[in-house]
C-alpha cells in the first residue's frame, strides 16, 4: 500500500512583548507671579530612531513523504537511477548483468523492473527514498541494496518465500524505536540505517542502539552527519548482535536527522 503524509515542522514561535510606559509629571506648588518672565519649557526633540515594527515570522513549507509497507514487492513505474545513498548527487551502484554477470558500472532501472524494498522512506533532495535490491524474475541486474525513490514504486503484493523478516522504522528529524521477536535461539541480527540532513539544516545527530533478548543495550552507530549515509551491521561484524536466547529485541533511533533503520533476521 502507498499513501502520502504530510509532515509540517516545528515552527519556531516568535514572542513579542511591547510595554508602554506613560510619563507622569508630579504637580509642584504653584508659585506667585514673578515680575521676570520665565523662559518658555522647549519641547523634546523627536526620537532620531523610530521603532520598527517586527517582520511577521515564516511558516516553513510542510512535507510531503511517500510511504510504502514494508517489505515489499515493488514495480518501477518508470525509469530510475540506482543510487548509492539516499541523494540524487550520490554515485550510482554498480553491479552484474544476470545474463552473464559482466560488471555494470551504474545501475539504471527500467519502469516495470521487479525489486524488493526493504528500507526507508528518506527524505531527501525533495523525494521520499527506498533502498531496494534485485530479486528473481526483477531487473537484468544483480544488485546489493541501492536507492530509488518512492514515487517510482509501485506494490506488487508480498514478497517471495524466504525472504528474510524485516522490521522497518523511519522520521523527520526526531527518533523512535520498534521491537522485533526473535523466535528461536542463536538468531543473527542483522541492523541497517540511513540518514541526511532535514531541509534547511546544515548537520545532524543519529545515534542507532539494540537492545538485545538479555536487555543489553548495544551501540550500533553513533554518526555526526553534514550529509547522506547508509550503513548496516551484522553480527559477524558486531558479535553482541548475535541473539543466543529467543525473546524480544527493540531498535531505538535518537536523532534529528530525517532516518530509517531496519531489523533483518533469517527467514524462519
């Protein structure tokens, strides 16, 4: 299923405070008439600075994200690059022709191409992206996991049997967090994340912790970002991802970037 929500930041709110202050002459005793004139009381020179009046504040204009559940078989409904991160000025994916698994230096999609999306929406460059790899009876390429965005997608029901199970979380510049059940021991899990920058800002924080079926909470990224990244671990490469009792794990997102993260576990 595909809709589109529409995100409006905070705006920030401008107070404004004017006090006006009335100036009082206390009354004096009246004094008898003087055979000297006195001098005439001048009246007060006009301010040389004159109070302007504040410039009324700016609503930014509100987002338009295109959401997909996730995962999901997907069609191109028209041709799309692949990228690397979630960015149009990101490079394209390489990958092999499934004909004769030659090396293709970018990867570019055509519509009707089959993929599997399995991460996102990001938002970015104005568009919602997803990262999507190959999958049988798909496109003439063998890909890893690449970016499209969302508005070239279109579902085409479940996935194939066996996929792996995925649990997807996503925002605008702030966290979140999901839980996963991990049904039998010694699962692996697998944990992906991508962030940018929300329009306008020019950095931004992400910080990626699982907590694992013992309640032990494991560092998975801690990122500083002035622009996209995409990233994932495993646990061959972080062995604290490695479940060896079933039970409940929860992915927890703190941030201010726009970001998705993913849990992946073997299809049971």
């Amino acid at each position: 299923m595909r809709f589109t929500r529409t995100f409006l930041p905070g705006a920030a709110l401008l107070g404004l405070a004017i006090m006006l202050a009335a100036c009082s002459q206390p009354a004096g005793t009246p004094e008898s008439p003087s055979s000297t004139p006195t001098a005439p009381t001048e009246a007060p020179s006009p301010s040389s600075s004159p109070s302007v009046a504040p410039s009324p504040s700016v609503e930014p204009s509100p987002i338009e994200v295109v959401e997909h559940e996730l995962p999901m078989l997907a069609s191109l409904t028209a041709d799309a690059d692949v990228h690397t991160l979630p960015s149009a000025d990101s490079p394209l994916l390489s990958g092999e022709a499934v004909s004769d698994l030659s090396i293709v230096e970018e990867i570019r999609l055509e519509a009707g191409d089959l993929v599997i999306a399995s991460m996102g929406p990001v938002f970015a460059d104005g568009q919602s992206w997803y990262e999507v790899r190959a999958t049988d009876g798909g496109s003439d390429f063998y890909i890893e996991h690449g970016w499209v965005p969302g508005e070239s997608l279109s579902p085409e029901g479940d996935v194939p049997a066996g996929q792996p199970q995925v649990v997807v979380i996503h925002g605008l510049g702030s966290g979140t967090a999901a839980t996963a059940d991990v049904p039998l021991t010694g699962t692996p899990v697998t944990v992906g994340f991508a962030a940018t920058l929300m329009p306008d800002d020019d950095a931004c924080e992400l910080e990626v912790t699982l907590i694992r079926t013992d309640g032990t909470a494991v560092n998975v990224a801690t990122e500083s970002l002035t622009g996209p990244m995409a990233g994932q671990l495993a646990a061959d490469e972080l062995s604290s991802l490695f479940q060896e009792d079933a039970g409940r794990v929860t992915l927890q997102v703190r941030t201010d970037c726009s970001f998705a993260a993913s849990i992946t576990m073997p299809a049971v």
